[in-house]
C-alpha cells in the first residue's frame, strides 16, 4: 500500500493543531491535535512512498516508530485516505494506459469522496468498463445520457431507437446537427463510441433477437413525453421476467422526471405506478387512452437546459447503482420519482410503494412496509444542509481524534 492523503479534497489549518480536510459539509473532516512534525509528515503521504518507507521517514523526523501506522490508520478510517497501488491487477492496468487515465482522472476523484475504503475508487472504476448497459431512447435526454455513461467508462452502452434524426433531436451533449437524417440509432451509437475514453472490451456477438441479454441496467428514456409521465407496464414486462435493473428518465410539459429504478421483485415498478395513480384517480384509465390514441402530436416541451439537467442526473444515479452506492442499503432512486419543473427546476422527490395487487411482487417483501406513502412528495433541498453532529469550533479547545466538520 501507498497511502495518499485524497487530492480531491484541500486541506488547511483551522488553528495551530487542527487541520482541516475538504470544504463542503458532505466531506469536511477535521484531524487535531496535529503537531508541526505530523503537519509536516501529512505531506508524505502522497502516494509516492511505501509503508515501511514512510516508518522511516517518521522515525527521521523525530515521530513515535508507531506514529505513521496510527495515522494512516485514523485517517483511513475517517475515508481521507486512498492506495496510489490499489485497485488489483485492473488498476494496474489503468495506471499503464496514461491517456486513458488522463480522461477519468476527474471521475476518479470524484468515486474517491464516495468510496471510503483506500484502493476502493479505482476498484469501481475499472469494474465500470465490464459493465454492459442498454438506453433505449436517442432523443434529448437519451442521447447525451448515453454518452454521459460511455465517457464514465461504462464498457458498452448500447442505444435503441428508431427513425431516423430530427433537428429537434439536436443538442449540445447529444446528437450532433451533422446527424439531422441519419438512423438514431446509428448516430447515437457513433455518439457513444466518440465519447468513450478507450475501446470498448471485446465481446461476443450478441443476439439480434434478445433486447435484454446480459445488461446489469436498462434505462428508459422515450421521446414520448407521455411514456415519459406514464410509462406502459407491458414495455417493462421482459426486463422483469429477466430480472433486469431498469430506471426511468425524460420530460414531460417541462418538468423533468428521474425514476423510478426498479429492482425487479424488490421495489416498486411502473405498473405500481399505474396502479396507485387509478386508485387516487378512477377517471385516469380514460385519460390515458385519449392520450395514448392521437398520434399526430406537436414536439415535446424538452428545452436543451432540462434535458441535459435530467441526462446528468439520471447519469448520476445510474453511476451509484452501476457503482454499488446507496443510502441506507438501498439506492438513491428505488422506488422514487424525482421531478423537478421549470423554470425553479428545485429536485423534489415522489415516494412509490410498491403496490399490493401488483404481480411483480414487491410489495411482498418485508422491506415494501418501510416505505413511503404512495405518491407522497417531499423538498430533498433540506437534504444538503450543514451537519448536525458534534463539530470543533476554532476557538474551541481541541479534542483528540477525526471528526465532521461544521461548514
């Protein structure tokens, strides 16, 4: 192990003996008592020296012989710590290809404030390019979201759609105006390759008849702003037959909509959407079908600034599940619809229970209780706030250890 103190995060002294690392309340952390010999020692760990190596510069500069493995370990186990060696064999790998790792440096970073245990953020990143994942949907929002996922380092992303280009389809991100007329396909799957910052791994062919084979997630991002708002349960019926992950995105009338991932006989699912909305609405059944049977239709409400707001978002959520991310053993956007609508564009999130009558079984779970009440909307902004826990002020006399910092 190399131990690196994480370059994604800027470190500064809060008084004589507390330093101060990362600015923003979901990472500051704050290490006291620090002497000036273990400030010193603090610019070490760098990721250019081993262990033993750093034993000895300890020792060198008059430090306990125990001192840099009690650091080491406090500062790992506040999650301030990474391995400039780690991520195994694929690490490695990704270390001797310099142009490759040059584009997902800032990738790279950004896992190392999420993955706490040292070697852990190249772990996930190199695992991201065995990953095959399938948008179906090249419009706007799909479009870009490909590419978003591509440019990660997910191995393979493969889009579907069809017909062929329109100059609404356009945006900066996405579809290209040199695409206007080509296949959708065709032209976000080049979109795809353009963005990707290495070749994808080789594979076998897949087969042309099965939409669902081998992906660890679909995401659905129609055109349609009404598959957007309602999406039929029957589109998803394979992917739940299979057991497939699969996550909603797109706009409708101006507000953007992200969610729900469903976790296939686990969490709630589009015909638990359904279902809770007829309950609440005896009349939406017939609203759907006036809806669902005009075909001639003016272009979707989809400016270029939500689109790509939802693209990056579902990205977002996308990455922490592909990544094995969550909140409270379950990720962010399971069994919830954010929303968000212009022009405040302020994310609100829409809790979906799974639903009892539903045969994709979630409700049965245990897990199905702990769940919000249908259709029951909240403001996540308070989510953001300043910790509530214990924090040192500067003034303060200092205590011993690693703590949150109020910021």
């Amino acid at each position: 192990m190399h131990p690196r103190v994480k370059p994604a995060l800027r470190r500064g002294w809060r008084d004589l003996n507390t330093v101060q690392f990362g600015m923003t309340p979901a990472h500051a952390m704050t290490l006291a008592p620090v002497d000036t010999a273990t400030g010193t020692f603090l610019d070490l760990l760098n990721g250019t020296r081993g262990m033993e190596l750093l034993r000895e510069e300890a020792v060198r500069m008059g430090l306990p012989e125990d001192h840099a493995d009690g650091l080491v370990e406090r500062l790992a186990e506040a999650g301030l710590l990474d391995d400039a060696t780690g991520g195994g064999p694929e690490g490695e790998a990704l270390r001797e290809r310099p142009r490759v790792l040059d584009r997902l440096r800032p990738d790279l970073a950004s896992l190392s404030l999420t993955a706490p245990t040292p070697g852990d953020a190249v772990r996930r990143l190199t695992a991201r390019r065995r990953l095959r994942v399938q948008v179906r949907g090249a419009g706007r929002v799909g479009a870009a979201l490909a590419a978003l996922l591509s440019a990660a380092g997910v191995g393979e992303v493969d889009v579907r759609d069809g017909g062929c280009v329109q100059p609404w389809d356009v945006a900066p991100g996405g579809l290209p105006p040199a695409s206007v007329g080509e296949r959708r396909s065709d032209a976000a799957r080049r979109l795809v390759r353009d963005a990707a910052p290495e070749r994808p791994p080789r594979r076998g062919s897949p087969c042309p008849f099965r939409d669902d084979a081998g992906f660890a997630l679909v995401l659905l991002a129609p055109r349609d702003d009404l598959a957007v708002h309602s999406p039929d349960p029957q589109d998803a019926e394979p992917l739940l037959a299979a057991g497939i992950p699969h996550l909603y995105a797109g706009v409708v009338e101006g507000t953007g909509v992200v969610g729900p991932l469903v976790l296939p006989g686990e969490t709630s699912c589009a015909g638990c959407l359904h279902r809770w909305r007829v309950e609440r609405d005896p009349t939406w059944p017939r609203l759907l079908a006036q809806w669902r049977s005009r075909r001639t239709r003016a272009v979707a409400a989809c400016d270029v600034a939500l689109a790509a707001a939802v693209a990056g978002t579902a990205a977002g959520h996308a990455l922490a599940f592909l990544d094995g991310l969550s909140a409270a053993g379950s990720p962010h956007s399971a069994g919830v619809r954010w929303e968000a609508a212009l022009p405040a564009l302020r994310w609100r999130t829409r809790d979906i229970a799974p639903h009892p009558h539903c045969p994709c079984g979630a409700a049965e779970r245990p897990e199905a209780e702990l769940s919000g009440a249908p259709g029951q909307s909240q403001d996540t902004m308070a989510e953001h706030g300043p910790s509530t826990e214990s924090c040192h002020r500067a003034n303060a006399a200092p205590r011993p250890g690693t703590w949150r910092a109020h910021v």
